[in-house]
C-alpha cells in the first residue's frame, strides 16, 4: 500500500483544533482510496518558541523536508508581538517558505453559492466568480538585499529591496501561464511598471515566458488598478500572477470577495520537494481554544495536499464534496452564521464533515 509521510504543523491559536478535524478526515478518506499517511506533528510559529526559542525549530525544518507533504494550520500570537522580528512567528513561517524552496503560491478563491449573502459585494458581483492568485513566495521586497536601518547626522532611515532575477520571474511565470492553460487560459500580470524598474523587468520576463503558451491569452495590469477591478469586476479574472507584496495584498483582498476567509486554502510548492498547504486565514487567538473555529479552510487545505502534492485527486474530490454537502445542508460555523445561535462549534461541524464523508461512500 502506497504510504505518504505528512508533516502536521498545528502551529498557534485555532490551529491545533482544526487541525485534528483535517487530520481525521484525511485518516478516512485516505483508508477509502487505498493509501496510508503517517502523521508527524512539529512545532512551528509561537509554539515552534515556547518549545525551543526558535520560530522554526531546526528539527521541524528536517521533518518537513523529509516529508512528502507538509499541512501547516496558522502561527501568531498576541503574546509576541513585542519581540524582535526574527524571533517573531511569522519569520518561522518566511524561514519555512524559503527553507523549502516554495517560490509558488497558488491561492484559489471560488463564491461558494451557499455562501454567496456573506459576502460585502453584491450577489451580481460576485457570482460565479473563480480565480486563482498566484504569488511570488520567496523573492521580492520580502526577501531583498540590501535591507536594514541606520542611523546617520540625527536622522534614521530603514530600507529594504524589491528585487527580482529575470530566472525568478521566469519559474513563477510558467507556473501560472501552465495552470491557466489548464482553465480559462487566461493570465493578468499585475506589476508596477509605470513606476518601478523591478516590475519592467518583471513585465518583460512575463511576455517572454508567454511565448512558450501560445493558447493562453496574456494581460498586464497596474497594481493600484487591480486593486479596484478586483472589487470593480472580479470575474474579469481567471489567473492572477504576481509578485510576493503585491500578492500578499490583493490575495487578502480577493479572498473577501468570499465574505468568508474561512473558507479559502492555499497551496505553496517549489519545483521538487514536498509542498506546503494552508489555509488564508490566521491563528484567530481571539477565539483560540474555545471550539468556535471554522476548520473548513484547513480541511479544503488538506484536499490541495491531496490533489497538487499526493497526487490523489479523488481523495481530494471526497474531502471537497464533503464541504458542499455540509453547506447545502445549512451547516454554518460561527463566522458564516447569520443566526448566532445555530452556528456549530469546530467539533461539532468536523463531525458534520465525517458524516457527509460517510454518507457519499459507494
Ligand atoms: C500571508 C501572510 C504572511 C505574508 C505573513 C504572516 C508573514 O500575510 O501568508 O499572506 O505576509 O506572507
Ligand atoms: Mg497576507
């Protein structure tokens, strides 16, 4: 029996609880369609500090790239806001990208119809919409040199880089244009160039790399105005491809279109290696620990693992199919709830979730 090594990185907050819903929806789905995932569980984010000062412990690193694929749930927590930023728990996770190589970030956002009143947009807006953000992970400001902050003649002056390699923009490039071939063949590349020289470069490796995808048509677009058409008239998209800050920014932005950030998984894989999966959402500590969570994120996170790093796009088809059922039922974790009093716990709505499993098995 074909057997998958999994690292699970609960992390912080709501992220152990959802993550025992995806873990036990997994052990299911994975029996059903004849495979077996063994599960090791590391620390990363505050919890990668309490246990051994680092916000990605060496060892959880080592896990995960022995691993064939790596679910992470979501790191922070108010409690170290104050520290310095490399020992915040965010750095655990940038460390944690660039560690694995994860230049490619695919963030998929698709109106859940059931879902379509808990968006701030108009239904007219916003139905039917599906795109796919795809951002650059490792490279850009996030990551550029020279950055720093200095002190000079009383004044202080802090700095960093937005720089691309042309081979940088290249591999995002073809990861994007490859995956719109596979849906509606379109690609808008969104840059700064009427500003920036990092963005001409990118602009001009873009149209390049497009000639290798004859059938995929290519658009460009400036940020500032992506931003505005995204609310404006966001089924004009189908790919979405940009640069780390820039797709940090409009895939927050796009994910609202949803009305329900709870509800959106993402994808980050690097051109070998194991991939990592998470939901958009953060470690929520405000409902932290008190079974309010919304685990569906995590769960739909576990069915991009399955499909894009296992390669079992039928198990992944199960897990998905489960989410519908629960919906089209009703079923609403506390966020989605219009009526407070129905809404289920985290528990509870994974129970939901085992059942519609059950229910579909033929
Ligand atoms: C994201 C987050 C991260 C980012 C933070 C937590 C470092 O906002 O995944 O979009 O900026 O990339
Ligand atoms: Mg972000």
């Amino acid at each position: 029996m074909t057997s998958y090594r999994i690292t699970l990185l609960p992390g912080d907050g709501i992220g152990p609880e959802i993550t025992a819903v995806a873990r036990q929806l997994l052990e299911v789905v994975a029996r059903r369609h004849g495979f077996s995932l063994v599960f090791d569980e590391q620390p990363i984010g505050g919890a990668g500090l309490d246990a051994t000062g680092e916000p990605l412990p060496a060892s959880t690193l080592a896990a995960c790239l022995g691993s064939d694929a790596v679910l992470l749930a979501a790191i922070g927590a108010p409690r170290f806001d104050s520290l310095p930023r490399e020992q915040r728990p965010e750095s655990g996770l940038l460390a944690l990208r660039s560690g694995l190589g994860l230049f490619a970030n695919l963030r998929p956002v698709k109106i859940i119809p059931a879902l379509i009143g808990a968006s701030s947009l108009r239904p007219e807006v916003i139905n039917g919409v599906d795109l796919v953000v795809v951002r650059e992970l490792i490279g850009g400001v996030y990551f550029g040199l020279p950055k720093g902050r200095v002190e000079a003649e009383g004044r202080v002056r802090a700095f960093n880089t937005m720089a691309y390699f042309d081979d940088e923009i290249d591999r995002i490039a073809r990861v994007a244009l490859a995956l719109a071939a596979q849906r509606r063949g379109r690609v808008c590349s969104v840059d700064k160039a009427n500003v920036l020289d990092v963005s001409q470069l990118w602009r001009d490796r873009v149209e390049a790399i497009h000639g290798e995808y004859p059938n995929v048509a290519l658009s460009h677009m400036y940020v500032d105005n992506a931003a505005m058409q995204l609310v404006r008239d966001p089924r004009q998209f189908d790919v979405i491809l940009t640069s780390n800050l820039f797709g940090d920014i409009l895939s927050d932005e796009a994910a609202m279109l949803t009305g329900s950030i709870g509800m959106l998984p993402s994808a980050s894989l690097g051109s070998d290696g194991p991939g990592l999966f998470e939901p958009v959402h953060g470690s929520a500590p405000d409902i932290a620990g008190q079974d309010r969570a919304n685990p569906m994120a995590m769960v739909l996170s576990a069915a991009m693992m399955l499909r894009l790093g296992l390669h079992q796009g039928a198990a992944a088809d199960d897990l998905e199919a489960a989410v519908d059922r629960v919906l089209a039922a009703g079923a609403r974790t506390g966020d989605l709830a219009s009526d407070p009093s129905t809404a289920l716990g985290c528990r509870a709505m994974g129970d939901r979730l085992l059942e519609a499993l059950a229910a579909n098995e033929t």
